[in-house]
C-alpha cells in the first residue's frame, strides 16, 4: 500500500472513529472547501421549496406553506419543506460551508453552488405509469415531477453554469455533490391499496432501472449520494391505510407491517446492486449509498436513544385518531393540534420525519460522504485495487485505534490483536467439517463428499467437507491460530479448541416440522440435525469443557462462535411443495429459532458471535436445475442468470435476521455479534467472475453431471482448475471463493469492537 494513501486513509478512519453526536455536529467532522455546488434530486425528504410552485400549477393549496411548518429553525415560517425545521441536504450543506440549496423552480437568484429539484411527492417512475387505464377527469396525481422531469430541469440549467463544448461542465460538476433521491417511497405509496402486493414488487426492478447515477456521471458527476428507502411499513400513512390488518401482519417488536417494509427491504438491496455495478464501472467516481431504513428502525425500536418519546410512531403534527394521523384533518388543518416539543418526536407529519431525526442521519451521512471522498481523491487505480483497499481497511482501524489506546496509556501496552482460545461452530454443509458422513450412516444412506475429488486441493482426500479443499470456517481458524475444527460426532479426541456440530442439510427448524402430515413410511429426510439437536450436542459436551458457571463463562467468553449458515435446506426442502408465498410466511419462524438459539449461547457465557445470512440460493446450480422446467424468462434475473423470487426470499431472510441482532445487541450489550454477509460475497462473484479470476459460465460447476450423476460418479466429470470455478457442486463452492469470503468475514471478526449494522 503506497504511503500516499495513509495520511487520507487516517484522517477518514479517525472521523469515522469518532463517536457520534445524534445532536450536534462538530467542527472537526467539518469538511467544507471540497465542494462548489450541491444539487439535488428525489422528493420531499429533499424539497427544500419547490413543492408549493409545482401544486399551484395543479391550484391545489399546499399544506406546507401553513404553521406549524418551519416552526423549530426558520423564525416559525414555512419554507416549503415538509419538516418542523431543516432537512438532512440542509445540514450538510452548512456543514460544507456552502449555503442551504435552493429550490430551482422558485430560487430568482444564481445557481453557481447548488440547486434543488426535488419536489414533494415526486417519483421514480414516470406519472403515465400511475395513469395507466385512468378514466377521463381521473385525478391529475401524481405529479408530473418524475426523476427525468427533473433531469431535464438540471439538462435545462446547465448552460447558465458551464460551457459544455471545452469540459468546463465536466470541471465544475466534478467540485460539485450530487444528492439522487431518496426515490420510490411515492412509486410504493400511490401504489398501496390500488394494487396487490405481489404486482407491486413486480415493478420494483423498474424503479431501480430508473434510479440511474449514469447520466449524471456522464455530465462530470465524480461524487453521488444515492439513498435508500425508509421502513415506510412503519410510517404513519401506511398504518393507518392498513389499519385492518391482522396481528400476524406487523412486527411484534416495532408495531411496524412487516410487508410494506419487505418490499423496502428488496428495493434497497437491489438499489444496493445497481450502485455496485456503476462502482465496477467507474472505480473513479466516489457513489454514497446511504441507509435510511436502518437509521429509522433503529429510531423507531429505541426512540429513548435519541431523545424520542415512547410511542415512536405517532406523528407530533396531525388530526386525532390513531397514531395522531388523520387523512382528513392533517398538520396545519384547523383542527390539527402539534406537540409541545418537536425534537421529543421521530415523525413530524405522517411520512416525514422531524429535524431532530434529520440531524442525526445528517451526521452517519457526513461521515460517509467524507471518507468516500478522501479515498476517491487519493485513489487513481482500479476496481481491484479499491477492493484490496476495503479489504484492509478494518485492519488499519485497529492499528490506529490500537496506537491511540496506546499512546493514552504513556505507551505502556503493545499492540496485540484479539485471540479465542476455541472456536464452536453450528450450521449445515457450508461450515460441516466431517459431521455429515456419520449422520448419513445413521439412516444407511451412502454420502457422496466420502469419495475422489473432493478434498483434492488441500488435504489430498476426502475429509466430509462438501468442498474440494477448505471452507471458510478453516479459514478463519488459520488466521486466528487455532486449530482446524473438529467434527463433534466423528472426533475422539479433544474438544479443548473447539468442536464443530455442523452437519450438511441440517436445517434450523425442528425436523418434525417438515413431517407434519407425513404418511407413515415416508422418507426421514431431512435429518434430525437442527439447530436445536446440535445445541443439544453442544450442552451435552460442556462437561468436559469446564465445571462451574463462573468457569463455562470465562471459557465461552474467551472462544469465537459461529452460528449458521441457516435457513438454505429449510427453504430448499419445500420449493416445488408449496407456493413461494407459503414458504415466505415461515421466515419469521426460522430467524426467531436463529435469535433464541444466539440468547441460549450468550446465556452460556458466550461473547464472540459470528451471525452468517444466507446465500443468494437463485444463484446456486441446484436451484436452478430444479426450476428449469417450470420457470420462464420473466423469473430469471437477466444480468446474473439467477432466479429472482429465490434470491428475493433469501433477502427477506438476511433482513429480518439483521433486525433480530439489532434487537439481540440491544439486549446483551456485552457481546459482540456479528452479521457476516454471505449473499452480497456471492452476489458480486456472480456478477463479475473474471476480477475473481473464476471463468464467465460462473453458474457452471466444477464437479458433476451429465444427467443425474453427481460429483464423484462414475459418470462425473470434474473441471481441471477447481480455482477458477466459484461453485464445486450443486450448491458448494470451491476453495479459492471460500478463502475470498473468509477475509471479508476477518476483517469484520478482526475489526474493533466486532460489531456491525
């Protein structure tokens, strides 16, 4: 790594090392001077004025320009924010040292720093998609004020600020910050209750196509932030829209509807994808994604956090009825009433949220807008070496923390990287080190990973891993110095470093639950191996580990545990049994049977917990192979080759599990559980096979086939180079694309404080 890079690198680590201030942001995080201009786009979480001019071309009144609007920073006056005070755009504005962006369609005055063209109420999509079958005199909503309507506003600008014909453009939008969004939540919204579910996550891919940084890039644009969507199942409008729903439709622990904020969830992990891809495409361009989703939940699950009162949910400016909304009287209505203090409430009006909330994103985006832009300065090199840099990134942080703690200690300590002395793992094929082979014998069945070539690249032989060499679980267990773990059911010796109870197609779900109904002699698969039957191995190991409570805790406390990968083979188990709708309904049990089993470990003493998601299974040959016959081209994610509506559960999954260890760490603030990403690893390796070294027909495997033989038949074939395959099997990967996981998931263990989300 050039010593170029450290001074930037340092000074970005050291702001994103400093702890956060919901309230106030310092001096120090300030960074102004980088930019000349910002412009924006999106919709009313943006507008800084032009929502009243675009509804007089309608003659519809704005509520916006009434009190209370304004009434916390603007000297009680309405701006045409949809806000008490000021928004996200205004704080860093003023944190850059450039003045509050002006609105484009009612601003008189220059545009040299910046402009806004966001307005409330605005869509990704364009308003004749909303039309579409409308009778004649139907409502003229939504508005005509689309992301291409306000393209061509900026397209229209543009020759007031630059001369397009000598890159002048180019030079002053490359000093310039490009704000895209937040988009979508108006495309949901004006969709809720007019169409099914299932017809609006349809068209969510569209909004991303639409979302697009690429125009922008291509008029000079070097730095974006492009943010995803707030849980709108937890905004105020959508309740009370839904208000009949059933119980088992919202979340118990945040009283938020669990579908509206599914849909979110898909559309921030595509959006997500469509930044990675732009980021491939021009490693020269600095692309903030931020996450609004994640910084309301947070709000909304710990409101006293942040100052918030109790009842996160209710509005402070509203009607009366539930949640203090009303859809006939709303704020500023002379019925309306507004709570005593603003800053005590998440919510201003409905969807929108107050100043207090604004400022606390105001000062995570800062951050990340910073560090992004430190690093794209210091960076003239490729994608690879951008990835190298991330990779080592948390490494630095621990060396920089590491020297601060020692320099407060007069130098006293020195520098050390946290060690376990035991490594316990739980899970199914992709962390079974040998389980599997025992298992199998248990109901007579022959297991295929006991025979050539699996183990030919590392150990020269079959071990029972579903791999041809190691698993990341090996991995990690290198680079922490402790052994390779052993099976706990094909093991005779100690366990004092660890035990692995993994065991292939073992499922987190009870097995009686996939027999229920089942007639008598019917298969016994999937096998008795769950979560729960291996935590039962585990007590029952204890024993010999240690004697006393005090003694369990001081030994699980000082060992790493890995908790999954779980929920692929419940899943898989029931594809081509039951619709994909029914298989969705179960997730929620498969990650409160996760949660509970991580509570029970902690309760041990345990203190180190690595959480994995899961896989992106629409991607996985298996998957593929069993819906080839039944699945047309609209099912099938045509830049990765990959089934979307599998992919697409696999997401639900890994997004209520985060949420699950937001609400675990909140309880058990003493231990360190990490989230480890298996899906957007694999997601990437999929999307771009060659910067892996793997070969383009990366869905190929390495060992298998034709026909029905499987890897080590007779019939079987297997690749000459393992390496440079991502999949070894059906659903496995092989060595090499393990190892590339396992330094993603180090670097999160290795990081300070283990934590992440």
């Amino acid at each position: 790594m050039g010593s170029g890079l450290m001074p930037a690198m340092a000074v970005a680590l050291l702001l994103l090392l400093s702890p956060p201030e919901p309230r106030v942001i310092s001096s120090a995080q300030s960074v102004g001077g980088q930019y000349d201009a910002i412009f924006s786009f999106g919709d009313s979480f943006t507008d800084t004025g032009n929502n009243p001019v675009v509804f007089e071309w309608y003659n519809i009144p704005d509520p916006v320009m009434r009190p209370p609007y304004g009434i916390t920073f603007f000297d009680d006056l309405p701006t045409g924010r949809n806000c008490d005070g000021r928004l996200v755009i205004d704080f860093i504005a003023r944190n850059l040292g450039l003045p509050l962006v002006p609105p484009y369609l009612s601003h008189n005055g220059s545009f040299r720093q910046g402009a806004n063209f966001a307005v409330g109420g605005a869509t990704a999509l364009d308003s004749s998609f909303f039309h579409a079958g409308d009778p004649p005199g139907a409502s003229p909503f939504p508005l005509n004020t689309s992301l291409s309507v306000q393209l061509s506003w900026f397209d229209s600008l543009k020759p007031s600020l630059c001369s397009t014909t000598q890159g002048e453009c180019k030079d002053f939008f490359g000093r310039s910050l490009f704000f895209v969004g937040e988009f979508g939540i108006n495309d949901y919204h004006f969709s809720f209750g007019k169409r099914s579910m299932q017809e609006i996550r349809s068209f969510v891919p569209y909004i991303i196509r639409t979302i697009s940084m690429a125009k922008l890039i291509g008029d000079g644009a070097t730095t974006l932030v492009v943010p995803g969507m707030i849980p709108s199942g937890c905004s105020p409008p959508v309740l009370v829209t839904f208000a009949d729903a059933d119980a088992a439709e919202y979340d118990a622990t945040t009283g938020c509807l669990k579908e509206p904020n599914e849909i979110v969830t898909l559309h921030n992990s595509l959006l997500l994808d469509a930044v990675e891809e732009l980021r491939e495409k021009h490693p020269d361009v600095a692309i903030v994604h931020t996450d609004l989703f994640r910084h309301v939940s947070e709000m909304v699950q710990n409101p006293d956090k942040f100052g918030f009162r109790k009842d996160a949910l209710s509005v402070c400016c509203g009607g009366p009825g539930r949640y203090h909304y009303n859809t006939e009287i709303i704020c500023g209505d002379e019925g309306a009433t507004t709570c005593a203090d603003p800053s005590k409430s998440l919510f201003w009006d409905g969807v929108h949220l107050t100043e207090a909330a604004y400022h606390y994103i105001a000062n995570d985006w800062l951050r990340a807008i910073t560090f992004s832009r430190l690093i794209r300065n210091e960076l003239a090199a490729s994608s690879r070496t951008r990835k190298m840099i991330m990779l080592w990134l948390p490494a630095v942080v621990s060396l920089l923390l590491s020297s601060s703690l020692e320099a407060a200690a007069g130098g006293a300590s020195s520098l050390s990287v946290r060690r376990y002395d035991a490594i316990f793992s739980f899970g199914d094929s992709y962390a079974d080190t040998g389980n599997n082979p025992v298992v199998f014998g248990w109901y007579s069945v022959f297991d295929p990973v006991t025979r050539p070539p699996y183990g030919s690249t590392f150990f020269g032989h079959p071990t029972g891993r579903n791999c041809d060499g190691r698993l990341v679980v090996d991995f990690v267990a290198e680079r922490l110095g402790v052994p390779l773990l052993p099976p706990f059911l094909a093991h005779n010796g100690s366990f004092r470093r660890g035990a692995n109870f993994a065991v292939g197609a073992a499922t987190a779900l009870d097995s009686s639950f996939f027999h229920a109904g089942d007639p008598p002699g019917a298969s016994p698969f999937p096998v008795n191996t769950s979560l729960g039957d291996q935590l039962g191995w585990f007590e029952s190991l204890k024993p010999s580990l240690c004697s006393t409570t005090q003694e369990c805790k001081d030994f699980f406390g000082r060992s790493l545990l890995f908790v999954g990968e779980f929920g692929f083979n419940d899943y898989e188990f029931f594809f081509r049994k039951k619709s994909m709708q029914e298989i969705r309904s179960f997730v929620p049990d498969i990650i409160k049977t996760i949660s509970i089993a991580i509570e029970r470990l902690i309760k041990h003493g345990a203190k180190s917990l690595v959480v994995p998601g899961m896989t992106p299974s629409g991607c996985t040959p298996l998957i593929l192979a069993m819906f080839a016959d039944q699945a047309g081209p609209d099912d099938y994610d045509p830049a990765t080759g990959c089934l979307k509506a599998q992919n697409e559960l696999a997401i639900l999954h890994n997004s209520l599990l985060q949420q699950s260890l937001r609400n675990l760490r909140a309880r058990h603030p003493d231990a360190s559980i990490v989230y480890a990403d298996f899906f957007s690893s694999i997601m990437e390796m999929v999307r771009s096979p060659g910067k892996f070294g793997f070969e383009d027909d990366v869905l190929t495997i390495c060992c298998g086939g034709p026909g029905t033989a499987l890897c080590g038949d007779q019939g079987a074939i297997t690749c000459e180079d393992p390496s440079a395959r991502l999949f070894w099997d059906v659903v496995h990967m092989t060595e090499a694309a393990n190892r590339y996981i396992a330094e993603d998931w180090l670097h999160l263990i290795e990081s300070p404080g283990n934590k992440i989300i």
